[in-house]
C-alpha cells in the first residue's frame, strides 16, 4: 500500500522529535512531541498489519460501489490510529524508549 510521503513526514517527525533536524524543536514540550511520532509510528505500522484483514472481506462489506476501496483504507487507518492511542501493542512505548536513548547521545 502506497501512502505517498506519509513515512517520508513521519520519519522527519522521529528526527525533529529526537533532535536531529532542529534542535530547537524539542524545547517546546520533548516529551509530548516525542509521544506523538511514537504513536503515528505504531499506527502506522498497525495499518499495516489489519489491512490484509480487511482485504479479504466480501466486497459490499461496506455498502459495495466504487469508492469502497477508499473508504475502506480511511476506516483501517483510523482503527490503527485508535489502537495505538489506546495503548496499541506497545511498540509506541519502545519507540519512545528509543528516541529517548537517542536525544541522550546528541551534542
């Protein structure tokens, strides 16, 4: 699935939250800015894993016709995005471990 430059804008988001593209950035609230990329990661790694899910579902699942593909990709992103907010399967807290871990190592 091609999400366009969505992992390019969530990857900056890890960097800028760790310090690496602008260090005045974290300054503003590190912690929260770091929480954030955290959890569009796991969402977005969450999506991942329920699209082939929903995939397999009948057609018309979701009332058929020609936008159901489109919808049906929102919906699964939202799932994950509400999974991970929720507290997910935890990999947001690992990736906020280690963001964490990096911020410590930059000058």
């Amino acid at each position: 699935m091609d999400f366009g430059n969505l992992g390019f804008d969530l990857l900056t988001r890890v960097a800028t939250a760790s310090g690496q593209a602008d260090p005045a950035a974290g300054l503003a609230g590190p912690g929260a800015e770091t929480r954030k990329a955290a959890e569009e990661f796991e969402a977005l790694f969450l999506t991942e894993m329920l699209n082939p899910i929903f995939d397999n579902l009948e057609s018309g699942a979701f009332g058929g016709g020609p936008g159901e593909r489109i919808y049906r990709s929102l919906l699964v992103r939202e799932y994950a995005a509400g999974i991970a907010r929720s507290g997910g399967l935890g990999l947001a807290d690992a990736v906020q471990r280690e963001i964490l871990k990096l911020q410590e190592k930059t000058p």
